[in-house]
C-alpha cells in the first residue's frame, strides 16, 4: 500500500487527512464515473436507433423523451467531473457495449411490431437496471467521499432512470405483452411471428 499521494491533486484531499482507504476508493469512484460518461454516450446513439424501431406511440414516445434526458446526463456527468476537480474522460463500459449489442440483436432477430416493441423494452430495462446499479453505487461512494454536489447530481440522475424503468413497465404491463402474447395465440401455426397489426 502506498501512501504517497501529490498534494491537492485534484484540490479536494479532505481536512480530515485521506487515508489510504480513501485515496482507493476515489480512484474508483474516478474510474466508474469515466465508465458510465462513456456508456451514457453510447446511449446516445443507441437510443435513437431503438425509437426507430419501436411502432408503439408510447415506447417511442418515452424512448425519445430518455434520450433528451441521456442529453442532460450527460452534461451532469461533466458538472459532476468539475466539482470533483477531474477531467471528463470517458472510458469504455464493456458491459454497456454487450448491453447494446444484445439490443441490436434482439432487433434483429424480431419481425416488427409487439414482439419486437416487448424486445426493446426488455433491453431497454436491462440498460437502465445497469445505470440505476451504477449511479446507486457512485451516490454512495461521492457520500463517503464528502462530494456534496456530486451526490445531489448523481442522485437527480438515478431518479431519472428509476422514473424511466417504471415507465417502461408499464408500457410492458399495458399494453406489449398481451397484445404480443394475444397474436402468438391468433397465429401460432404462422412461421414468421407478427407482422401485422388487427385494426
Ligand atoms: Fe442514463
Ligand atoms: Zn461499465
Ligand atoms: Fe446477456
Ligand atoms: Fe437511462
């Protein structure tokens, strides 16, 4: 364990005196803010690609509505760097890149309509249960760490990604998967599922 640290490396060493315990977990803290900076910038392109799509009003509805507030996480994330003293750097989330990944196949592998709304909604939810883990996670470690403005930033986020899971439950709930389980039933002899809508 090495203690040596340069002084007012980032204009923050606490009064208290940083212990080694400390210094580790601000480096961690550091690390997994750069990890999810760059996976809510991956979010911003592949957000828009799931709205597109979508063919349910309110899924595209509430997946363009996330990716204006993904806009502003963004920007909260850089606050979030400054009030620390740090440079905003992202750093690539592998878990995000395969979360992303695995909705571009759940995409692919779909026809369009219910079952592939009730797909994206599902991949949907794994990404904000990831970034609700994270920010939960960087809450508590800015809290422990005396970074005042980074909880209350982090925190407005985590909220708005809760709101968002709920949404897309209840999108789920509502609507997707029993209209996309009622024309399983309807057309189950049927090789291709889904492809067009009763109206
Ligand atoms: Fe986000
Ligand atoms: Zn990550
Ligand atoms: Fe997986
Ligand atoms: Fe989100």
């Amino acid at each position: 364990m090495k203690s040596s640290q340069p002084n007012g490396k980032n204009g923050h060493s606490s009064s208290s005196g940083p212990s080694d315990k400390a210094t580790g977990l601000r480096k961690l803290f550091e690390n997994e803010l750069k990890d999810i900076y760059w996976a809510e910038k991956a979010l911003l392109k592949a957000i828009p690609k799931m709205a597109k799509k979508a063919t349910a009003d309110d899924l595209v509805t509430a997946l363009q509505g996330h990716l204006s507030e993904t806009e502003g996480q963004v920007k909260r994330l850089e606050q979030v760097f400054e009030s620390i003293g740090t440079k905003a750097v992202a750093k690539k989330c592998e878990a995000m890149d395969g979360l992303i990944k695995e909705a571009e196949e759940i995409m692919e592998e779909t026809a369009e309509g219910v079952v592939r709304d009730a797909g994206i909604i599902s991949a949907a939810q794994k990404v904000e249960h990831y970034e609700i883990a994270t920010y939960g996670t960087l809450c508590a470690f800015a809290k422990t760490l005396g970074e005042e403005d980074a909880v209350s930033l982090l925190q407005e986020t985590l909220d708005e990604e809760k709101e968002a899971d709920q949404k897309l439950s209840s999108i789920a709930e509502s609507f997707i998967n029993t209209e996309a389980a009622d024309e399983e039933h309807e057309e189950h002899d049927d090789e291709v599922p889904v492809m067009r809508k009763k109206k």
